[in-house]
C-alpha cells in the first residue's frame, strides 16, 4: 500500500524499465498486440499504455512466482486479483500524470539528463555514459529514446507530486502511544505445575461404555478427511541402485576426485601474530613469559582483534618454515618467535586435530552407493521417454507396471499425509490439482525419480469405526481424565489462596517471572501461559492445562513500558514508521482514487482481451 507511494516505487519505471529485459518484449511496439491497440484504457487525457501493462502484469507474475517458489500461470493471477491490482496501480498513477499535465507540473531535459547519466549500465569500458549502448537497449526493451526519456519525465513529476501530498504526515500520538502500551506493558507472576505424580493413584481401566461415550463425543477426531484416491506408478534411484553394480575403475576414479575428503592430513588450530623484526617479537615474547601481558592483550595493543590473526586450521605445508616447531607441540601453548614470509611471528597454537585417513577400501562402499545411485538416476532419466511414449500411445497405469521397472501402488491422499510417495513434494503438488479423468503423466520426483497418477475416485469424509481407533480413543480418554484430575487438584489449591494460604504454602515448587512483555517465552510452560496472563487483572489467578500437567497462575503486578529498555524505544520508532507508511498510503490511495474519479476512467475491453491474449501466446 504505502510502498507505492514513497520515492522507491515512484522510481519503479525510472530505474527498473530497463532491468525487465528478461521478459522478450521485441515486436511489442504501437500496435504490438495487433490492429491498433495502443492504449487499455484512459484516465482523463492519460492513456494506460498497452505495453506498459504488459510488462507490469508479467513481472508481478515473475515476482509472485519466485515467491512462492512456482510457477504462476496467467489463469491463477486473474482469478487470484494480481492482474486487477496491476491495472489498479498503473490507473492510480495514470491519475496523478494527468494531474500534473493539467496543473503544468513537468521536469527539464537537465533533470531527464542527470537521471540517465547516472545509470551505471549505460556506461562503457572507460565508465562514461555509451550512447549507442543506450539506444540499443531501449530498442531491445521496446522503447524509443523520446519514450524513454518521457517515462522519466512522468515519473519525477509524480514523485514531486506524490511528495507535496503525503509529505509531512505524521501518525497521531495516541496511535503510537495505544501500540506502546500494547505491546510494551509488563506482567509480573507467580504460578505452580501440577504433574501427574500429584493425583492421589494411578487411573482405573477404561470401562467399554466410558470409550464409547468419548468416541461419541469427539467423533471429529476419529473421523478422516475428504481423500483422493490414486493409483501409481513410480521408480526412484534408491529402488534399483543396488542392482547398479560400479565399475572397480570407476569407483577408483571418484576416490581419487575426492582424495582431499578421504585423506586429511594432521592440522593444528593456530592463531598468527606477526611483527616488524625479530627483536619486537623477543621483546613481546619476554612480556609474555614474564606475566606482564597475555597473548590476547599484545593483539589488542597492534590494533587487531582474534579474528584478523585467526588462521584456522593449518597443516605442516601451511605453516611454512614455522611448521616443524609448532608440531612438535604436544598440548596447546605460545611459540617462541618463528619466520614467515611476512616476517617474525608468534603463534599460539589452540588444538590439535589428528589426521583422518579413509582408506578406498573403506570408503568403497560409500561410493559404490554413490554410484549406484547416479546409475539408477541416469537409467530413469531414460525410461521417462519410454513412459512418456507409452501413456501418449494410451497405456494404462497397470500396463506400465508390467512393461517397465515402475511399480504399482494405490494412496488414500489428503493434505496432510505424508508417507510413502506422499512424502515427496512433486506428488504432493501433482495429487492435490488432480481430478477424475485426467491423462496420466510422467513427472519428476526431487531424488531423480519418475511417477505418473491417475485419480480414481472422491472419497467423502468418514468415521472411523471404534474397533479402528480403540488405541487413540484410549489415549484421549486418558489424557482427558487426568486434565480433570489435576485440574480439580489445581482448583483446590485456588480456594485455599481465598482463605489465606499463600501459593507457597501450596506444597508445590513455586516459580516466578518478572516484568514479561507479550513476547515472552517461559520454557516448559504451554503456549497458551502469556496471553491468558495478559488478559487477567491484578492478584487474580488462573487454572491452565497443558504438557500432561496444569498450572495455577496468580498474576501479581502489571506495569507499563519501560521506556529505558533499548528495545522497546527500536520498537517505538518502528511503529511510528509503520503508522506513517500506512497513514501516508491510505492518504495517497484515496487522493488518487478521487482524481481518477474527477478525470473520469475509460476501459478498452478489446485492447484489454488482446494484452490477455498475448500471455497464452
């Protein structure tokens, strides 16, 4: 909302136009969706470029892709509102350019100048500004110099007057203040758990009439979801990589590729301290061993820190000329001065690390499975164009299974399962889109393998039956008794607190917290602890299941913020930032709203229809 308002959306077009070249835009001139479709619609004299929503609607759809890590077909951002939020945002700026043409409001050529100069990408190997370089990429992103340069032109002017709008505006105090005693008050409190080793005796056994009465009860519980159920055909490398035997050489080629894992040789962790000649480094050295300073300290006063003299883990070849003295150490410790190529040094050697030598013959197997697998991937990634060929001549699921090395299965799916194939997301997203009557199709899984789905049938929600769930019943019983049990032990320690017994005369541990905001976090305490804190008021108290186990809590003390915490004044400036970007956009948004209304807003359909039509192009 409020971020297409401030400068860094005003520059969107200014410095992203030339960034979207990613998306072709070559042929898409004047004209460029066919007949004379120039413009979707008008706000006053201001046309809404075709092209330009073109662009727009396909780099939101890029961005809402990327997002969400797939990809965004051109059917699902109309019927999600994206395309209608693009056409929203280029009317609402079509609105303030007619706005600036009518009051007169422009920029010169001095300002366009500037702007263009300053593109980095528009420089050539001597970093100053290519003119040829410029015009080849506009004409490669579909725009002429004058076009341009007029974008530029439009997009100062609406920044300058964007500005004069909402500039200044600040968020009420009483806003801010209301958000700082939200979030910033404080609870002080007291509370007890009370555990399962407080009941007076273990639980009875179930009677079949008490787990009939709770199944009756909570039949949602026991009752499974709307399903989908698919019959299919998959292979993955694991399958049959065992049945992938690698070749000796083979295997002792990917050995030797990875000789640098298998074979680490002896290292030492060492820290490197350098001087200027050998008799600083004496002179250091003798404060060290007379006490007078610590290693750490010499490091401090050369303006270093640990890190900058860190040089992790060293072989003997790493170490130079200072190796063979700073292996001979046994146990950690400080050298005396040793050379380097940068001059005399102390080293302090903090640990050592023994060789690790993994053998071929140790770590054939490892490999061979390696192996195996990249096989058996290489061997589906061949049988795909087989499935592909079979299912396009018509064969079924089960005729692949007998033809091929796929294998057959049958999955009751619903969103939540996940085992079996259901575990890997490529099915997950095939099986959640399928329907009745769909084509089958070879697809990838993530290990390399390849399945295909077909959906059989809808399967309407269900209750389980008793027999079927006897064990989970069971257990709700339980954890249902022992709530009650412990929660009418919990509510007689709170009628003793109204009599006069303190929480500490309970009988149970007592812990406290101190000064907690809405954000904290107590180990050990359910998720459910702070807020219901938050809703109660002084000295009251409070019974509270959670973790097999209740807790009583009296709340003793309820403070405001505390304005010396650095955190609550970041907070503070946060939410007087978030307050002003929201103030400002709702400012903007309505402002632009009534400009379009007073200019009047005309839509072209069939120029609309074309831009569309070009996606599935």
């Amino acid at each position: 909302m409020a971020k297409s308002v401030g400068k860094k959306a005003s520059n969107f077009f200014v410095w992203g136009l030339l960034g979207l070249l990613a998306i072709s835009l070559v042929g898409f001139g004047a004209g460029g969706f066919g007949g004379t479709v120039n413009a979707i619609g008008y706000v006053g004299d201001r046309e809404i470029d075709a092209n330009e929503y073109f662009r727009a609607a396909s780099n939101a759809i890029n961005a809402q892709s990327q997002a969400q890590g797939r990809v965004v077909g051109f059917a699902e951002a109309q019927q999600t509102g994206l395309l209608e939020q693009v056409r929203g945002q280029l009317v609402s700026e079509a609105a303030i350019d007619n706005e600036t043409d009518r009051i007169g409001l422009s920029v010169g050529d001095e300002r366009v100048r500037d702007q263009v100069l300053a593109r980095t990408d528009m420089r050539g190997l001597d970093g100053t500004f290519d003119r040829a370089a410029y015009e080849a990429t506009l004409r490669q992103s579909g725009y002429s110099v004058e076009g341009f340069e007029d974008r530029i032109r439009d997009e100062t002017a609406r920044t300058l007057y964007q500005g004069a709008v909402i500039g200044g505006v600040a968020p009420p105090a009483a806003l801010v203040d209301t958000l700082m005693g939200y979030f910033g008050e404080r609870r002080s409190f007291r509370w007890i758990r009370i555990g399962q080793d407080a009941m007076d005796g273990p639980l009875p056994e179930p009677t079949q009439e008490e787990l009939q009465a709770y199944y009756d009860e909570n039949e949602a519980d026991f009752t499974l979801p709307e399903m989908k159920r698919i019959t299919f055909v998959w292979l993955t490398p694991e399958m049959i990589a065992a049945d992938m035997p690698a070749d000796e050489t083979a295997l002792r080629a990917l050995y030797d590729s990875r000789i640098t894992e298998f074979q680490v040789p002896e290292r030492r962790l060492v820290e490197r301290l350098v001087f200027a000649n050998d008799e600083a480094a004496a002179a250091a050295k003798a404060r060290l061993d007379a006490g007078e300073v610590t290693f750490a300290d010499l490091v401090t006063e050369r303006g270093l820190t640990l890190e900058d003299i860190d040089q992790g883990e060293a072989t003997l070849a790493d170490l130079g000329a200072a190796g063979e003295a700073i292996f001979a150490m046994t146990e950690p410790g400080i050298t005396d001065p040793l050379p380097t190529n940068l001059g005399p040094a102390i080293y302090r050697m903090n640990g050592i690390l023994n060789a690790q030598i993994t053998s071929f013959d140790q770590a054939k197997a490892e490999l061979s499975e390696e192996l195996g697998h990249d096989s058996a991937a290489r061997a589906i990634a061949d049988l795909t164009f087989e499935v592909e060929d079979k299912l396009a001549a018509g064969a079924t699921l089960e005729e692949l299974a007998e033809e091929t090395d796929l294998r057959l299965g049958t999955i009751d799916f619903w969103d939540g399962l996940g085992e079996s194939i259901a575990n890997y997301n490529s099915f997950r997203d095939a099986a959640l889109v399928a329907e009745v009557g769909d084509f089958p199709e070879a697809l990838s899984l993530e290990d390399g393998g390849v399945f295909a789905l077909r959906m059989d049938e809808a399967l309407a929600p269900r209750l389980q039956s008793l027999e079927a769930v006897l064990d989970k019943v069971t257990a709700g019983w339980e954890n249902r008794e022992t709530e009650t049990r412990l929660t009418a032990r919990a509510q007689q320690v709170q009628a003793q607190l109204e009599v006069g017994v303190t929480l500490e005369g309970s009988g149970f541990e007592v812990q406290t917290a101190e000064a907690l905001t809405r954000d904290g976090f107590i180990e050990g305490t359910p998720d459910t602890l702070i807020p219901q804190v938050f809703e109660m008021t002084a000295e009251e108290s409070r019974v509270l299941p959670g973790f097999g186990a209740v807790f009583l809590v009296i709340l003793d003390k309820i403070e405001g913020p505390d304005m010396e915490d650095e955190r609550i004044a970041l907070l503070q400036n946060i939410w007087q930032q978030q307050a002003s970007v929201s103030l400002t956009g709702d400012i903007y948004n309505a402002f632009s709203r009534a400009l379009t209304q007073e200019a009047g807003f005309t839509l072209n359909p069939t120029a609309l229809n074309a831009v569309h039509a070009s996606f599935a192009q």
